[in-house]
C-alpha cells in the first residue's frame, strides 16, 4: 500500500517540476490516440449514420457483427496490423513498422467497432419525433439527418470519450506495432508497462495516475464544450 | 378556391386499410377540422398531407399542383406547408432556436428574421423565454413553441394534428385562440384534427368526420352536429337518445312514430311503415309541471329516474315509455324542486327530432 501513496507524491511531483521525459511522453500519448481518434470519428459517425438511415437486410446482423467486435483484443489487432506492415507483409514497402503512425493504425482499427456501433445506438435513440419535426419544418433529408445526428450529441461525443479512452489506455497494439522506442514511439502505457517489468513500481503507478488525469481532463473538457450548445 | 384536395387517398399498412377513398377539399383561408374516434386515420391523413409517407393509391393537389406525384420536388412543397404534432416535439436546444429551425433550413434567418422570431415568442407567450433550454419547459409551452416554429416561415397551409390533445385546459383555450388569430390575421389554411367535439364546434368553419378511415360526412358544424348522417356520426358526436320505431301515418311531412309504444310527432317524409332511427337531442326537451305549457307537438307524460349534476348542468333521465335524457341547468332543478319518482311532463318540437331511415344491419 506504501507504493500508492508514494506513486502519488511522485505522479503530482513528476507533473509540477514538468519532468522533460514524462511530459514528452504524455503529449505523444495524447497525440498518437487523438489522431487515432479524430481519424476513427470521421469515418465511424458517417459510417455509423449510413447504417441507420438505411434499411437494408442483414441490418440486424451487421449490427450484431459490429457490437461482437466490441471485445476485440488488442494484441490480435496488433498482430494483424503487424502482419500487414512488417517487412514481407503487403504494405511492408511503406516501412510503416515501429513509427507512431503504425501505432495510430492499431488504435483506429480498434475503436472502429465501438464507435461505429456507439454511434448507431445513439441515432437510434434520438425520438422519431425529431425527423418528423424537421422533414416538416423544410429540412431536406441531409438536414434532418444532421438534425438527429445534433439532437445525438451527448450519445456521440460520450462515444468518442470511451474511443479515446480504449486508444490512450491499450497497450497491445503499441508495444507491437510502436515497439516503445525512447522518444519516438514510447507513450505512457507502454512506459508503464517497461517500469513495472524493470522494477519500478512507484514510477510505472505515478505515469498510470497521469494516464488517467488526462483522461479526466478530456472527458471534463468535451463535456464543458457541450454544455454551451 | 381549394389549396388542397385530396382524391381517393388511401393508405395500407400489409392487410390493415388505415384510409379509404379519402376525397376532401379545403378552402383557402378556412379552418378545417378533422373529427374522429382515435384511430380513425386522422394522423395518417395529415401525414399524407405533409408528404411525410406516401399513400398506397390516390392524389394530393396542392395550390394547383400534384404533389403526389414521383417528379414533385417533395421538399420545395412541404415548404410551403407546417405541421404540428400530436405529441409537442421540441429540439434540444433553445426556444430561439427552435422557432427559428424553418428559417435556418431554408437559409433566410437575416436580422428581419430574428426580430419576427422575437415578436412571435411574445405573440405565443414566451417573450422572455428566448435563450431558455426548450426541454424544460412544460407540455403545453412546448406545444406553443410548436406552432411558432410552424408558423414563423408564413406556410400557405398549417396542418394541426390534434395539437391540444395532452394538454391542460388553460393551454387547451392559448393554442385554439392563437390557431384562431393566425387564421384571422393571416388568412391562413387550417387543416386541424381532434376527437374533441367541442372543439371543433368552438374553430371550425367545416369539419370533416373522419371513421374507420373513411370521410362519412363534411359540412358546417351545425350540419354535423344537428343533423348527423347516420348512427355511428351520431354516437360519435355525441347524440344521445337515439331509438328505434316505424312510422304509423304520415300527413303532410308529420310523420308519427311509434316508439315503444308511445306515438312520436317528427318532421319526414318517409312512407308509413318504414324502419327508422330518431335523435333528440338533450337540450332541446324541456321538462314542465303541466301539458299545457308548451308549444311542442310532443308532449310526454313522464317520471323521473334519475339526475346527475354535470358542472352548471344536470342530465334528468326520464321514463316515458322509453329512457329520454333532458338536460337542464342546476338552476332549474332547484326552482323546479325536481326530485326522483316526480311526475311530470316532457316536451319537444316535432323538428327537433333528427328522423333516420334505418340502416340494415
């Protein structure tokens, strides 16, 4: 329990004094999963819009298919994605292997199923009502759909929080695809992760405590931004 | 001259025929009001109406021009109508917001605009309300803030489907006044449903009744009230005596009619022996101590048995051969002493009775 208290102190010690290598870390963190987040986002909620606003058969399984994926594991996606870019993989000419753009492929590829899925569920919970009211108050068919993609807000943006929070705290992919090397593709899981296996339990404790300021920080942010419209 | 005619609309869900044959005319710049049991097709028809589905046979002619048709630009004419829901839906947004949604969508939401947003929000009651979050405010403020969103883009044709339904008198009397001064000042079309009769007396300058998803009968709400069509109109709207009889002679238009026993004076021209129904309307019977107080052709011996007070009114239930409901004011039943078993006499005119051939069943 000592570990806890002395993570603490050192998580809030490593934050004020600004630690170079700590603050580097965090910012590519951050960076890598907002990338894989802003990218995951401009597919997934169109994505995720043409399947509701479309009737076609099979609509429920596809559904189905997408939700299963849910729980796809981290390291399967790393693997798959390893076996695409590493060296006599298909794209293995692209030398994508062990750059923080593969990394940001892993994230993507894994929080496309939730936030497509998440996506759908919210526009399904947005009132019927709501398409009447705009198709006869003159919308055309794209503003209505905007209309219930807006009336949809809290749903989608607490969507794109948990995406966020499945890409910065996952660590699978990274290790794999990323490799944790020092000041190039080392985020604060991966951090975390070489640490403890060295030994350094308070300091591996004080990044996870920064790990998950930052997620409290995005998901305050988002929600006060929400809040004015 | 019509804005709108609908000929032989009929809408089906698989085997379930929601509106048959519905042909129906509105003028421009009437209120026409749309009356029926739940489930009748009122909302179906209204929808139709705004192009929100489309029917399974027939045609809606807008100001001239069929919108029904597959080469229509759908949303150029729902632009020039509103509609207002059953169920107030408000975005989640502010009340400014959401008056001023029609006006965004169509891309004129200029500083004219914003100012006829603000004077409609005081005209609906909610001046102050502007920059409010549209969610919390109460059913029948929603519902207002509904018809402002309706009629801030000045539509040709408003389309109201049973606007008041879940609302609170107080609301129930804003909305009707506001439809009302729309109409008055604006010249504006009203297509509106309820299943209020009372309703639909107070706004409509026609009415249509609406059963089973079929139009039975469209005229002045007098017609409709005083002389409904057949049984099932006259139920509906709430006629209530309503007996069966043949009649015994016919001299000159007077038919005499037996009815249980007793002999009816009504104004018809059907020949003797024929089956009819009859209406009398409650109010028009009135009740007297003695037979020689009245004018009325028919005058009843009678007992009373039973009275229930409903608000200034009271319905006396009284035994002359057959079950006759009277409706008096409480005032007279305490000037008059009526009392239960009392004997008196029940008299109405020949032309208040509403003559019916009957129907085969």
């Amino acid at each position: 329990m000592q570990e806890i208290w002395q993570a603490l102190v050192q998580a809030v010690n490593l934050i004020v004094s600004l630690d170079p290598e700590v603050i580097q870390i965090s910012l590519r963190s951050l960076y890598i999963s907002g990338c894989s987040i802003l990218i995951a986002a401009l597919f997934c909620i169109p994505l995720g819009g043409l399947i509701h606003f479309h009737d076609f058969s099979g609509k429920r399984v596809v559904i189905n298919i997408i939700q299963t994926f849910y729980s796809l594991p981290t390291v399967v996606v790393g693997l798959m994605v390893f076996l695409f870019i590493s060296r006599s993989g298909p794209l293995g000419g692209l030398e994508l292997m062990f750059t923080p753009t593969a990394v940001v492929i892993g994230q993507v590829i894994l929080i496309i199923p939730v936030l497509t899925g998440m996506t759908i569920s919210a526009l399904s919970g947005v009132d019927r009502a709501i398409r009447d009211t705009a198709l006869s108050s003159g919308a055309s068919n794209a503003q209505a759909m905007w209309a219930i993609l807006f009336e949809a807000r809290f749903a989608v943006v607490g969507a794109l929080i948990l995406g966020f929070g499945r890409a910065i705290s996952e660590v699978g992919a990274a290790l794999m695809l990323g490799g944790n090397i020092r000041g190039y593709t080392r985020i604060l899981t991966t951090a975390i992760s070489l640490e403890t296996q060295r030994g350094d339990l308070v300091l591996a404790l004080a990044l996870g405590i920064i790990l998950i300021s930052i997620a409290m920080v995005v998901s305050i942010t988002m929600n006060i931004l929400l809040q004015r419209y | 001259m019509a804005i709108l005619e609908t000929m032989d609309l009929e809408q089906r869900a698989g085997a379930a025929v929601l509106l048959s044959k519905v042909s129906l005319s509105v003028e421009k710049g009437e209120i026409f009001v749309v009356i029926g049991p739940t489930g009748a097709g009122k909302t179906t028809l209204l929808r139709l109406i705004n192009l929100l589905d489309r029917p399974t046979a027939g045609d809606i002619i807008f100001d001239g021009q069929k919108i029904t048709d597959p080469s229509c630009d759908t949303v150029k004419a729902r632009r020039r109508m509103a509609m207002v829901f059953q169920k107030p839906a408000v975005f989640n947004n502010t009340v400014y917001e959401n008056v001023a949604y029609p006006l965004k969508v169509r891309g004129a939401h200029g500083k004219t605009e914003k100012s006829a947003v603000h004077q409609l929000l005081e005209t609906i009651g909610l001046g102050g309300y502007a920059r409010r979050k549209a969610k919390t405010l109460s059913g029948g403020e929603a519902q207002r803030v509904a018809l402002a969103r309706a009629v801030v883009v000045k539509p040709d044709l408003l389309l109201l489907d049973e606007p008041t339904a879940n609302l609170d008198p107080v609301n129930v009397k804003m909305i009707e006044e506001l439809v009302m001064r729309f109409n008055r000042e604006r010249g504006l079309t009203v297509i509106m449903s309820t299943h209020d009769m009372q309703q639909a007396q107070r706004v409509a300058n026609r009415i249509g009744v609406l059963m089973n998803g079929q139009l039975v009968q469209v005229g002045r709400p007098g017609d409709i009230f005083y002389s409904p069509d057949n049984a099932r109109i006259a139920g509906f709207v709430g006629m209530r005596n309503m007996f069966r009889g043949y009649i015994v002679r016919n001299e000159a238009g007077i038919a005499v009619i037996n009815i249980g026993g007793r002999d009816i004076q009504t104004v018809s021209d059907l020949p003797v022996e024929s089956a009819v129904e009859i209406y009398i309307r409650p109010e028009d019977v009135v009740l007297a101590m003695t037979a020689a107080s009245s004018s009325a052709r028919n005058n009843l011996r009678c007992s009373i048995t039973s009275l229930s007070s409903i608000g200034p009114l009271c319905t006396v239930t009284v035994d002359c051969g057959f079950p006759l409901e009277v409706l008096v004011t409480d005032k007279s039943v305490v000037e008059m002493g009526l009392s239960q078993g009392q004997e008196l006499y029940a008299s109405f005119k020949a032309s208040a009775v509403r003559v019916l051939p009957s129907m085969p069943r």
